[in-house]
C-alpha cells in the first residue's frame, strides 16, 4: 500500500487523477471498455493476455535505449511499431519519489487516451534504467 501511495502521489504531480486497481484481467478490460485512464501500466503477464495493438498508441516517440518486444508491423508499408513497452521490475524513480518494482510491468496508452504527451513522460521515467 506504501508503494502504490508514492507512485500515485508522483504521478498525479504531472499526470493528474491516478488510480490503482487489483491487478485482474476482468479489471482491466472493463477499464479499457469504458475508456477509462490515458495509460495503463499492468504487470506484464495479465498484459499479454489482452495484447491487441490495434487498441494502442504507438510509443514510437519514447527515447528508448532498448527495442520493445512488443511491436507491430503495418503490412502496406512494413513499418515497424511499438505499442508497449516493458518496465523491469526493480528500483524506479517518478517525480522524485523512489520505489522498487518485485515485478515486470508493461506500459501502454489506449487509442482514446487524451493526455498522451503526460502517459509518455510517465513511461519514459519509469523505463529508465537506474
């Protein structure tokens, strides 16, 4: 409960509302249908039951040191994607605030997402390695 405090509070400094939910699949795809959050970060084996890149933004603008795993190619012109990216479990830093992970996420924004330049700072934080 400590950890999801200081990461909520870290992100709503930049981010605005945050919300933290029990991490269940029925959760998150109700969250999805809704179109609730401008972005979701899950731990990565719920994720990749519901991996569907066409309900993503592409991250293509995330100054990421590292390919994703989790790419798209566009058939017309095989263009090469990234709709999610991997956070690694272990110690993060958000906004000043230090916490660690004791698991792999993935982090992604929906289609309808309208803060998508505040989702990707977030993610950008977050995917940096420390």
């Amino acid at each position: 409960a400590g950890v999801q405090e200081k990461i909520k509070e870290a992100a709503e400094q930049k981010a605005g509302k945050v919300d933290i939910f029990p991490a269940y699949p029925e959760k998150l795809l109700t969250e999805i249908t809704a179109h609730e959050g401008d972005v979701f970060i899950v731990p990565e084996d719920m994720f990749q039951a519901y991996d569907d890149p066409e309900n993503f933004q592409p991250l293509d603008e995330l100054p990421l040191d590292k390919t994703s795993s989790y790419t798209a190619v566009d058939q017309k012109t095989g263009v090469k994607t990234v709709y999610a990216v991997q956070i690694e479990k272990g110690g993060k830093q958000l906004n000043g605030y230090s916490f660690r992970l004791n698991r792999n996420m993935a982090a992604f924004i929906p289609v309808y997402a309208e803060k998508t330049e505040e989702a990707l700072q977030l993610i950008s934080q977050l995917t940096e390695v420390r």
